[in-house]
C-alpha cells in the first residue's frame, strides 16, 4: 500500500513565522497559488479538520471525498500560539521547552509524547481502514509525529519536515509485520511534482 502523507499550503503565519498549532488559519493567496491541482484523484483523503489542511486537500483532490480526522490536528502550542521565535525568545517558558528540545507540555497546550501518541492512534486507525492508498493532508507536526515512529530509514522527529504544499510518499508493505513505512521519496510541492 502507498501513504501519502502531505502537508498544508502556506498561511499568513507561515510566513511571518508563527506558531499556529491549533489555530484556525487559512491559507494565504501565495499559498493558494503555489498549488496545483494533482494528477492522483483517490477516492477518499483523510484530512486534518484545520481550515489550512482542508483548504489544501480542496485544491489538491477537488473530485475526493474529505473525511475529517479530528487525531491529525497539529500539536496545540498554547501561549505560544501566534507568537514568533523572536517575541518569544526572552520568555523564560519558551526557552525552557526548546531547551528540552520542545518535548514538554507548551503552557496551556500539548507535549509532544501525548501529541504523537494522538496522531499515531488516528493513523493505525486508518492504516486498518485502507488497503491500497492512504492519502492525508494534515500538517508538517503530524508527519514529524508518524515518521519519527513509524519512518525508515529512521531520522529523529525534526528530520522529517517537509515544506508548506509538500511531504512524503511511502510504502507500507512490512506494515502488519513490523509498522514501518519505507520513504520512496519527498515531494517539495504536491500538485506540481
């Protein structure tokens, strides 16, 4: 079976470079216009219920079916959410958590442990659901969540970041003997790759 697992299009806060986390941003008119219709056309794509996510999904597979997937969000920054690197960087909460190597609990949001937990389970849900393609649009979060488990070859969390409108194709043909999905390749934009 092959998984696609691609990211949002860019939004005002990617570019300003914000956390958005579990804030409902759309997407911006630049990362509107960098993505092109694709050529697959599956019958379902599982999506993160963010605007982003499915703004992306729209564009990307408008003749699919978008089923909703409340376990793909993307992590909850908390009192991050919003703010910069650089308006948070003398806040000594945040400093703390990239300190610890942003694993635990944002103030008021999610660790990264019970974030990654969350989005494995909604995926090994759909992993029993599909048999020959599994197509998600969610966010660059919950590749970094899946991959870091379940990615070969194995790279650490921040390894697997793919760019706004791009992400990763894989194979899942050793899934029920040992979950693992074998990277084929990365895709820089979906839609135009």
């Amino acid at each position: 079976m092959l998984v696609y697992l691609i990211r949002h299009g860019k939004t005002r806060y990617n570019l300003e470079g914000r956390y958005q986390g579990s804030s409902d941003i759309p997407l911006c008119e630049e990362g509107r216009r960098a993505l092109g219709r694709a050529e697959l056309a599956p019958r379902r794509v599982y999506c993160s219920p963010m605007r982003r996510a499915a703004e992306t999904a729209r564009l990307l597979f408008p003749r699919s079916e978008l089923i909703f997937v409340p376990g793909l969000r993307e992590m909850d920054f908390g009192a991050f959410e919003g703010k910069s690197f650089r308006e948070l960087e003398d806040d000594p909460a945040y400093r703390s958590w990239v300190e610890g190597n942003c694993a635990a609990p944002c103030p008021g949001g999610e660790g990264r442990e019970d974030f990654s937990r969350r989005v494995r389970a909604a995926f090994e849900a759909l992993m029993e659901r599909e048999k020959e393609q599994l197509m998600i649009v969610a966010h660059g979060g919950t590749q970094m969540a899946l991959l870091e488990q379940y990615g070969r070859p194995r790279r650490d969390y921040f390894s697997w970041q793919s760019p706004n409108g791009g992400g990763f194709l894989l194979e899942a043909e050793d899934w029920k003997k040992c979950r693992t999905l074998r990277l084929v390749r990365e895709i820089k934009t979906f839609g135009t790759d």
